[in-house]
C-alpha cells in the first residue's frame, strides 16, 4: 500500500521559489557567456591582417571579380593623418606570391579592385590564375627618407619592414561555376611575426627583379 504525502504550503512555495531562482541564475548565466561570446567575435574580427579567395578569375565567358577596401578611420578620421596602406599580396594555389602592391585607403575611402585587371594581370608567372589567395596588411602610410619616396604615397610599403597598424575593412565579390556572384567578406587572421617576415621578402625579390611583372595596380578610390 503506498500512502501519498502532501508538503506543506510553506514548504511548497519555499522549494518553488529556490527552483525558479536557480533557473533564473542559469538563463542569465547563459545570456552572459552568449554576450561574451560574441563580443569576442566581435574584437577576433578586427585586425591589421585579412585574408580572401578567388576563383574562376581570367575565365573566358565569366564576369570579373572585385575586390573592395574600406578605411572606417580605424587610427584617426581625417586625412591624411588616418590615411592607411592596404599591403595586398596575392598568391596562387601552389603557394607561390604571384603580385603585390601598396595602396593607400583615406578615412572613409572605398578603394575598388578588379581582380582580373588590377590584381592578376601582371603575375610573375607566365599565365593568368584561375584561382588563388588574396592576403591584405594594413600600415601607416611610410614617412619619407628619400627622393624615391613620395610624400603621401605607400609606394612600395609592400616589401619594406614595416609594422602592421590599423585596421581596414575588405570584401569580394565570387563568380561561381554557375556564373553566378555572390559576395563575402575577408577573414581577420593573426598575424605571426614570421608570416609578415615572409611577404614582406618575397615581395621585395619581386619589386627588385626589374621586370615589373609581379606588381599588382592600386584601382579606384
């Protein structure tokens, strides 16, 4: 036989209470890690360092992608205090650097990339890529040390020693197999010290070549 047992009211309602306190604690618990999270997303998004792809670039019958650089005045908001290099190196599927240049990006600029006339049109190699990597490092604008340096002007930034500062904004528009496009923005990478070493070298070996072939072109602000 077994005999049913009623809590008291007072005993009833405490243990209610603490019930719903602890799953209010837990709803607020997860609200809190949910907002950290993604305020760390947030902060992981912003670098000096961005990284994209390309594809069916330099493909007869498809249209050309573009590439897009915003300065959102990362480092000041005005020019040309805020002015910023976009150091843009693009490699190909074999892991070898194909061009690279220097742009400068004002606060607020847009600066607009062909992919098929301003950053594949001139590659070291012999042949135009299909496919690729297009790694972007944001830097002060280089004060001038020489006559060969323009005031203003992030020259050949690309394959100096410079620092990593700033923070600018980049986007690429995909041609799909289907000649479809679609459009996403590039990835903020960390930056190790010697990835920059690396860039910045081979992309000096380019620029002192002589040839010429290997410098990519700066587009439109």
């Amino acid at each position: 036989m077994s005999h049913n047992l009623r809590l008291s009211e007072s005993i009833w309602c405490a243990r209610k209470t603490s019930g719903f306190l602890a799953l209010t604690m837990m709803c607020t618990f997860l609200a809190a890690a949910c907002v950290l999270s993604t305020g760390a997303l947030a902060q992981e998004q912003v670098s000096s360092y961005n990284y994209g792809y390309f594809v069916n670039a330099n493909t007869p019958g498809f249209p050309e992608a573009q590439m897009y650089v915003i300065n959102p005045g990362s480092t000041e908001g005005t020019s040309p205090g805020g002015d910023l290099c976009a150091n843009v190196y693009v490699i190909a599927t074999n892991q070898q650097m194909l061009e690279c240049c220097s742009c400068k990006v004002t606060p607020d600029g847009l600066r607009t990339f062909g992919v098929n006339t301003n950053l594949t049109n001139n590659p070291l190699l012999p042949s135009a890529p299909h496919r690729g990597v297009i790694k972007i490092v944001s830097s002060a604008v280089p004060t001038p040390i020489s006559s060969v340096v323009t005031s203003g002007s992030c020259n050949n930034a690309a394959g100096t020693t410079y620092a990593a500062y700033g923070y600018l904004g980049a986007w690429i528009t995909h041609v799909n197999d289907t000649r479809s496009v679609s459009e996403t923005h590039f990835l903020a990478g960390i930056l190790s010290a010697t990835e920059l070493a690396t860039l910045q070298k081979i992309c000096s070996f380019i620029q002192a070549d002589g040839t010429a072939f290997g410098i990519c072109s700066c587009g439109t602000e």
